[in-house]
C-alpha cells in the first residue's frame, strides 16, 4: 500500500513538473509574442514619425518655393508696369476718376474672391480635419477591437495544446498585420487626398491672379486706345478750325482788297491775334493735359504699389499662419501617438503583472493539492 502511495506520489510529481514545463513553455510564447507585437507597433510607430518628418520638410520647401515664385511674380509684373508708365506720353482730361472708378472695382472684384477663396480653403480645412478626427477614431476603436480579441484568444488558447496555442498567435498576429496594413492605407489615401486639394487650391490661385492681371492689362490698353483716338479728334478738330479761320481770312481778303490800307492791316493784325490767342490757348489746352497725365499715372503708379505690397504682406502672412497651423498640427499628432504608446506599455504592464499573479496562484493550488494527495492530513 505504502507502495502504491508511493508512486502515484511520484506520477503526480511528474505529471506536476510535465505542467509547470508546459505553464513555462506557454508563457515564454506569451511573452515572446507580446515582444514581437510591441516591436512591430514601435516599428510602425517610428515609420509614422520618419513619413511626418519627410512630410514636414516637403512642405517647408514647397512653402520657400512658392514664396519665391510670387516674389518674382510680383516682381515681373511692377517691372512690366513701370515699362509701360515709362512709355506712356500723354493723357485726357477726366482719365484720373475713370481710372481711379476702375481701380476700385478691381479692388472690390479681387477682395470679393480673396473672401471667396478664403471660406474654401476654411471649408476643405475643416473637411481634412474631420476626416482625420474620424479615420483616427475609426483605427483607435479597431485597434482597441483587435486587443480584446486578441486577449480573449489567448486566454482560450491557454486550455489548449501547444501547438494550438501557436496556430492562435500566428492568426493573432497575421490580424493585427493586416489591420495595420488597412489603417496604413487609409492613411496613404488620405494624405493623397489632402496633397490633391492643396493643388487643386493652389491652381484655383494662380488662375485667379493670372485672369485678374489679364484683365486689368486690358482696361488699361483699352483707356489708352481711347486717349490716343480723343486726342487725335482734338488734335483734328483744332486744325479744322485753323484751317476755317484762314480761308474765311483770305475770303476776307479778297472781299476787301479794294478797301483801304487801313482796313486790310486792322483785319490782318486781327487775324494774327486771333491765331496767337487760338496758339496759347491750345498750348495751354496740351500742357494742362499733359500735367493731368502726370498726376494721375502718379497716382495709379503710387496705388499699384501700395497694393503690389498690402499683398505681398498678406500673402506672407497667410503662408505663416499655414505653416503654423500645420506645425502645430504634427506637434499635436505627435503628443497623440505618444500617449498612445504610453498607455499602450501600461496596459501591457497591466496584463502581464495580472498574468503573473494568475500563474503563481494557480501554481500554488497545484501544489497544494498536490501534497494534499500525497498527504491527505495535510490542511490547506
């Protein structure tokens, strides 16, 4: 009997120890699986970080780009402005309220799609941000789905074989990839939507400032046509009346040759005073014309620029605020993922500690009972 006692003592112990290998085993895949999923989520971590880095230089240089394209833009087109101030002679009366009328609709024009352009870019920020806020928590409720299933197999895994328990991982883990690879594409599709509509904005621009300057290149060639054909009516007009004035003096002439000497020098002095005055007259006619040009192409001129640089400034202006919006947005996404992975190590301590306390009371109650058997006096 003592015998007998004996050995199911010794086939107990070695059924105990074949367990307690078996617990080990399974508990080192645990363990080596969770490393492996932690290293993948810090690869996948540190790949995010690497493709905002890159993004954010792109960027950078795209911004510095830009600048540089409208600074010679601008400048090209006030280059181009005092070519054609310098080449122009002469101008009307009256051109100065007809150009200032037209700069005031073209600035009323140009502020009215500026504001226009402006609730779009608002529109499509807040179009990209929602559809972030939503892809984000879209992943977080997946990942979050993914966990607990993840634990719940590996609980039932744990009262199966071995080998069961690796098929288990390898199915965990072929999941959590391929979830990861369909929250990489998400996000692959996302910025390639959010890069398409900053072109599609930036083109919207350039369109605008290019039909804007085509326009006002027009009106102003058309204002100078007009100058050119007035003049010449005036310039017409005024030989017409010259040409009257000397054939109604040769009529004269003629009416009156047969009057005396007197008569003919009175109409003669007449005449050339009449020809003085009508000369002074339209000399001075020309160069209050010409001074009435002057002023007011120094006035457009003064006004070009003025608004050549209020835009200038306010398209630096807008691409600071841009670029710190942007900026700011990394440095928010950043603090997110790092939270993330801080609570993630902390779950995961969580897990493994509990996991622990789990394996030492069952192992406590293995042996427990075990001596139990062994001993039937002896008391828990």
């Amino acid at each position: 009997h003592n015998e007998e006692k004996h050995n199911q003592a010794e086939s107990y112990q070695s059924r105990l120890n074949d367990q307690e290998k078996s617990f080990k085993e399974v508990e080192r895949q645990l363990k080596k699986s969770l490393e492996l999923s932690q290293r993948r989520h810090e690869n996948v971590l540190d790949s995010e970080r690497n493709q905002n880095a890159e993004m954010l230089k792109d960027m950078r240089e795209e911004h510095r780009h830009q600048v540089r394209e409208l600074r010679e833009k601008y400048n090209l087109g006030l280059e181009k402005e005092r070519k054609k101030s310098t080449l122009s002679g002469e101008a009307f009366v009256g051109i100065n309220d007809k150009l200032g009328k037209e700069h005031a609709r073209n600035d009323q024009k140009t502020n009215r799609l500026i504001s226009k352009n402006n609730r779009e870019i608002n529109k499509i920020k807040s179009q990209k941000n929602q559809e972030i806020a939503n892809q984000r928590e879209a992943d977080k409720r997946a990942y979050d789905a993914l966990i607990t299933e993840r634990t719940n197999m590996v609980k039932e895994f744990n009262r199966i074989h071995g080998e069961e328990i690796v098929a288990a991982h390898k199915r965990a883990n072929q999941r959590i990839d391929s979830n990861m690879q369909l929250v990489q594409e998400k996000q692959n599709m996302l910025e390639s939507k959010n890069t398409r509509d900053q072109a599609r904005q930036r083109e919207k621009l350039l369109q605008f400032d290019g039909e804007n300057k085509a326009i006002n290149d027009f009106r102003f060639e058309s204002l100078k046509e007009n100058f050119s054909q007035q003049l010449s009516r005036i310039e017409s007009l005024h030989k017409s009346q010259r040409d009257s004035i000397k054939k109604s003096y040769e009529n004269s002439l003629l009416d009156e040759r047969y009057r005396n000497e007197f008569q003919r020098g009175e109409l003669a002095k007449s005449y050339e005073a009449k020809i003085d005055k009508l000369n002074e007259n339209h000399k001075k006619e020309v160069n209050q014309m010409k001074a009435d040009f002057s002023m007011a192409m120094g006035q457009l001129k003064e006004g070009l620029a003025k608004r050549i640089s209020e835009i200038e400034q306010k398209s630096q202006r807008m691409q600071n605020e841009r670029e710190f919006a942007h900026r700011s947005q990394l440095e928010r996404k950043d603090s997110h993922y790092q939270e993330k992975i801080d609570e993630l190590r902390y779950q995961h301590e969580v897990e493994s500690q509990e996991r622990d306390r789990k394996y030492k009371r069952n192992m406590s109650e293995l042996i427990r009972s075990g001596q139990k058997v062994i001993d039937p006096k002896f008391k828990v």
